[in-house]
C-alpha cells in the first residue's frame, strides 16, 4: 500500500515541545525536520499503513525531494521503533504489536513516573503557562473531535514536566517513543480521548498546583495502568494489517 501525500510545513508535528524547542507543535527549521514530520505523521495517523513498504525514490517523488533527506528521515523513525529495516535494506513501518507495546508502556510509564519527580520541583510559571495551555488544547480537540491533537496535546502535557527534570537521557528516551504511543493510542485507543482522560490531566495539574506530589503521581500511574490494561484487551486478539 503506498499512500500520495505532498510535503508540507503545516503537518501535525509530534516533537514541538522537545525537537525544536519553540514550544507545542513548532514548525520544522529545515527540510529535512519537514520530511522527518510528515512522514512520522503520516504514520503515526495510519496514513501510511502499518506494514507498508517503504520505497525512497516512490516517498522521494511524492514530497518533491531528494533520495537523501528520504533516507534520513527514514533512519530516524527506525531508531523511533515507527520503521523496520529489513533484509537486503527492504524498509517498512512498523506493524502494532501489541505485547510489544504493553511492555513499552510499562516501560515509559517508569521513565515518566521518574522524570515528574524530578521535573516537578523545577516547574516555573512558564511551565504552569505551558500545562495550562496543554489542556486548553486538549479540551478544544475533544470539543472538536480532533483525535490527534488531543493525543498531541496530552504528550506535550507529560512532556512539559519531564523537559523540566533537565535530563537530555531522560527526555531522549522518552520522545523518541512518543510516535509509537501516539500511534497505538490513535489507531487502538480512541476510546480513552474522553471527558475522563481530560479530566485526569486536570486532576494531575490541580494536585501539583496544591503542592501534592504522590497524588500527581497516583494519577499518572491510573494514566498508564488504563492504557497497559487497552493493551491486555487486545493482546489475544491479533490486529491483523493491511
């Protein structure tokens, strides 16, 4: 299945708060961060199929550029887990495996649990800003139906405290698997975009705001007990890809 698409500066980017640095869902700097962006998005939202294949000169045609920035791209979404370079360098995204990303999520939901407590005695008032307006997004998506910019909205959200731990390791770890929960939650976990998951980051920002650590993290840890548990519901039932 190959997916025609052109490139573009306004896709949905995934890294704003991270990447470039300019706050949530920043604009790329450079073709190659606007080809890494819409490819990641594209498949992120399942525009380009889990299993696809991957052909350079076919991606290469239909954004307008060269083979290189292509490969690049490429290269980094394998590192993010969204690509598998295969045999004789045959390259495909990445199907859902849903034991796979239950262990993933529990594995994240550690490194989040460790970046909110270091990160939470360094958020400032620009931060409080940023938690604020997380959630106004948020809100606006689901009012909206926009999935992807709620799920957008509450990854900035995680990641704004995280950011705050000031650890490059722990912020690496945890944005380069953004794209695979994003994508699980996208195409598996709809259901959980709800009142009720707007509510819980209200919740988090409202027991910070009081000064209540563990109860920040208790609900960070309902957060991903209730996408680990998505996961168990459909481990013994196969996703079967196009």
């Amino acid at each position: 299945m190959e997916s025609a698409f052109s490139l573009s500066v306004d896709a949905p980017w995934l890294w704003g708060v991270g990447e470039a640095g300019n706050g949530p869902l920043g604009a790329p700097v450079t073709l190659r961060q606007a080809v890494l962006g819409q490819l990641r998005a594209k498949i992120v939202a399942g525009q380009i199929a889990p299993g696809t294949l991957l052909k350079e000169t076919a991606l290469a045609q239909q954004l307008q550029v060269s083979a290189t920035p292509i490969r690049e791209a490429l290269g980094t979404l394998a590192s993010e887990g969204l690509v598998e370079i295969e045999a004789h360098r045959l390259k495909r995204v990445a199907p859902v495996d849903m034991a796979a990303t239950r262990d993933l999520i529990r594995v994240q939901a550690e490194l989040w649990r460790l970046g909110y407590d270091w990160g939470m005695p360094r958020i400032g008032a620009g931060e409080l800003l940023m938690l604020d307006q997380a959630i106004a997004r948020y809100r606006a998506a689901l009012d909206t139906s926009e999935h992807m910019a709620a799920i957008i909205a509450g990854l900035d959200f995680h990641t704004i405290f995280i950011k705050a731990s000031e650890n490059r390791e722990l912020l690496r770890s945890t944005l380069d698997r953004r794209g695979l929960i994003a994508r699980f939650i996208f195409l598996h976990g709809i259901k959980t975009l709800t009142a009720t998951g707007l509510s819980q980051h209200e919740a988090i920002l409202c027991a910070f705001k009081a000064g209540d650590g563990a109860a920040v993290l208790a609900c960070l840890d309902r957060m991903a007990a209730r996408l680990i548990t998505l996961c168990d519901d459909h481990v013994n039932t196969p996703i079967i890809e196009d």
